[in-house]
C-alpha cells in the first residue's frame, strides 16, 4: 500500500494541511497519484463549515465504497474530528479517523495502517503542539502557505471551529521566519501567513509580548526577510486586530495592502448573540483605521444572513455597515445550524426563503458598489505576479496587492514568458468582480 490519492475541501488551512500531510506520506515512501482508481489509499480532508456537510462527506464515502472495494480509507480534518469514531458505524470500510489536531502522529498512525488495523483514529484535541514536517509538497508554485497559528481559542455562537481544530496554539517566530527564508531559497517570492485567527499570533520571545502587538511584529520581521516581495495572511478577528498592524503595512510595500477581516453582522445586538466580542462601532473604528492608512488598502469580508433571530431592523445596519465599509467583495453566507454551536440553543431561526431574500438584496448592493468602486480604477497602473496564461482570451492573469484580479494582454502574446514574474499593467476595463488591461512598461 503505498500509492495514495487524495481530496480535499474546505479553507486555506485545509488545503495546506493536506500540502503537509502529503509531505509526511512521501517522505514515508509513499506515491501521490492523481485518481483515486490508481491508489491502494484514499485519504479524504473534510470542512463542516455549513449545511449538510456531514451528509455530503458520508455519500462521498459511499461512492468511493462502491467504485474502489477493498482499499484502504481514511478520513481527515473537521468532519473527522467532529463524527469520530461515529464514522467507523456509519463508514465501516473506513480505517482511518484523524483530526487536524493530531496530524502530528501521522507517522505513527500510518504504521498502524500498514500492518492492516481497521480502527486507527487520532482525535484527541488536547495539544499544545502545532503541525511541522520536514516537508511539505505545495502545488502552487507563485505562492506557499505558512500556518503561524493553529487552532482557535474564540467561541462565536455558529461556528464549529473551535470544536473541530482544537485551542490556539502558535507556532514559534524563530521557525517561522527559518521557513520564509527557506520558501525564499526555493525560489517563491510570495507567501501567505494562515491562521483561524493570525491576530492572536503569540511568542513570548518577542519583546513586549502580551501587549497584543505580537502578529504586528511577526510581520515587521517577515516583511524584511530578503527576497520576499508579498506577504499576505488570513484570518483576522476584529477583536484582536490592532492598529499597529495597519501601521506595518503603512510602512513596508513587501506587506501587501489586502486585509480580509470578517465582520459577520453590522448589528451590535446580534454581534453580541453571535459572542463575537465586538461592537459595530469598534469595528468601524478599525475600518477607519485602514481607510486613513497611507496605503489603499483593500478590505474583504464575510458576512452571514439570517443568524436566529434577526430582525429586520438588525439586518438594515447590516446594509448601511456596507456603505461605510466599501468592501472590495464580501463572502455572504445564509446561517446554517451546526453540530455543537451555542446558536443551536436559540429557538427564532429564520426562514430559509427569508434568508435568501437578504442574502439577495445584500448581495446586490455590494455587486453595485463593487461596479462603481472597480470603475474608479480605470488608468491605474498597478503591479501584478503573473499566475497564469488564458489562451481563451489570450490574456495573462495577474494578482494586484490588493489581491485583485488583472487579466492584461501584452504586444508578444505568450511568447513574452510572464509566469511568475512581476509585471506593469494598466487598466483599461473594470467589472464587478475583475479587471482588464494591457502591459504597460
Ligand atoms: N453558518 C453560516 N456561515 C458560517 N460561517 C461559519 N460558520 C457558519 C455557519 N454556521 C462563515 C463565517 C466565517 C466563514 C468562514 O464562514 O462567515 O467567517
Ligand atoms: Fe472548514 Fe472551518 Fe475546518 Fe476550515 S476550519 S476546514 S473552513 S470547518
């Protein structure tokens, strides 16, 4: 059994768990290939983020039962952590059950495996370790995950995180700046730092530590790592996202100009439902913080409809919270029940035509100031890593800063060889969502 096949849903954290658990398999002589049909393991990374995610993955299990009898299965990640040895009931072909919280006795769990155990699970979510490999196979080759922070110590009423990953643990400064200058060495100029909550990146080595400045600091030191020309990171809690971090990114181009900082409701009633330990006013506090930054910076965010028990008066400051915000795009999600949440408890759930109906007017408005944020653009030169070519339309994709799209043509066509590298684009036409142009020297 050593050829293995792999799948994975879910967050950014996830797919690069998967980059990492991938790492520890082939150092262990193990083969990735690319269907399931050519491996004797089938490996599955789950996300139970929303809906019926449990169902879903079950079914998955099905089909793979059906088309690939007699291999070996395992289950990884949240749907994992949070089923159990449930899935061994309900999954009986299954042999495998691992939480991303115990990833680090992957090789021991794997030595079970291979000497035929048929109830192999690693579930335990009491940790203070975090997941290093000697390697980790990454498939994007412009730009490579570093995990700062796993975990999460926050307990937002809807959330099944803080059940499915475990409590906050950060990863030391030290070897997070050895791998940047690793990732430097093989030759990637961009890096995002990933974390469920980056803000409350902790080392107690760092002067000042506790001061609430520890991730301000983390980027200051990475911005300066030689070679390095973008560093991104995702995600930030309002709660802990200090002004010191906008002052960072003010200060050093290397620190792209893209901060993604959920804010979930504009109703200070239903953040406090939601446990989410801020108010509208202070989070529109930090938006003013990065609106006078010196830097345009662009801002994201996510946001859910119909969370038990909103009014419509509450989902009205929702909307006006947009105005304010100018959110370059918006992930919106209708509120969905979750296995374990405190949001379970409450008894005004919303009807599901309601929350489509919010999900719909918001979605429009942000679509319609997106139209005319992105219009504004027009002309502008930006930077772009080139990350990829469309011979569809015959244009190169490029990523600004902000981390927006900029598809360009350019005179010599592909022939001019722009992967990986950095470019000059104008543009010339804006959208809701991207942006075309042209090379521009
Ligand atoms: N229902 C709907 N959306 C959710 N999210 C997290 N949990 C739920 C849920 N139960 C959304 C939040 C979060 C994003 C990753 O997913 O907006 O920021
Ligand atoms: Fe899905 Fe959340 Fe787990 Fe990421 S942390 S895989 S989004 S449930």
């Amino acid at each position: 059994m050593k050829r293995f096949y792999i799948e994975t849903f879910g967050c950014q954290m996830n797919a690069h768990d998967s980059e990492k658990v991938i790492g520890t398999l082939v150092g262990r002589g193990y083969e990735q290939v690319a269907t399931p049909e050519a491996a004797e393991l089938i490996m599955y990374n789950t996300c139970s983020i929303r809906d019926k995610a449990e169902q879903k993955v079950f079914a998955r299990l099905q089909e793979f039962k059906r088309n690939h009898a007699g291999k070996t299965f395992a289950v990884l990640g949240c749907v994992a952590q949070q089923e159990g040895e449930k899935i061994f009931e309900k999954a009986p072909h299954v042999s495998m059950v691992v939480g991303s919280a115990s990833y680090n006795r992957l090789p021991e769990l794997l030595v079970q495996i291979e000497r035929g155990d048929k109830r192999v699970t690693g579930l335990s979510l009491d940790t203070e370790d975090t997941f290093e490999t000697p390697l980790t196979r990454r498939d994007n080759p412009h730009k490579a995950y570093i995990t700062i922070i796993e975990g999460c110590d926050k307990s937002c009423a809807y959330c099944v995180v803080p059940f499915t990953r475990g409590p906050e643990r950060s990863r030391t400064l030290e070897s997070v700046l050895r791998e940047a200058r690793e990732l430097v060495q093989m030759g990637y100029t961009e890096i995002q730092l990933l974390g469920q909550n980056v803000n409350s990146f902790r080392d107690a080595a760092i002067p000042g530590s506790e001061s609430g400045h520890d991730f301000a600091y983390l980027l200051r030191r990475i911005g300066e790592v030689p070679g390095l020309r973008r560093v991104r990171f995702t995600t930030s809690h309002p709660r802990d996202f200090v002004k010191d971090i906008v002052d960072a990114i003010d200060e050093n181009p290397v620190l792209c100009n893209h901060i993604h900082l959920p804010v979930q409701s504009g109703s200070t009633t239903v953040l406090s439902r939601m446990q989410r330990l801020y108010t509208r006013d202070e989070y529109l506090r930090r938006l003013e913080w990065m609106h006078g930054a010196k830097r345009e910076i662009a801002i994201t965010s996510d946001l859910i409809v119909g969370f038990p028990g909103e009014t419509e008066a509450e989902f009205e400051e929702t909307m006006s919270l947009l105005d304010y915000a100018r959110y370059e795009s918006m992930y919106i999600f209708k509120y969905s029940r979750r296995p374990n949440t405190p949001a379970l408890q409450y008894d005004d759930h919303i009807t599901e035509e309601e929350k489509t109906r919010r999900f719909l007017i918001l979605q429009e408005k942000q679509r319609a100031m997106q139209i005319r944020q992105n219009a504004e653009l027009l002309n502008r030169v930006e930077e772009v890593l080139v990350e990829g070519w469309n011979s569809a339309t015959s244009q190169w994709i490029g990523k600004t800063s902000q981390n927006r799209t900029l598809n360009f043509v350019h005179p010599h066509g592909r022939e001019a060889n722009l992967l990986g590298q950095y470019a000059q684009a104008r543009v010339t036409r804006t959208g809701p969502s991207s942006m075309g142009g042209e090379a521009a020297e």
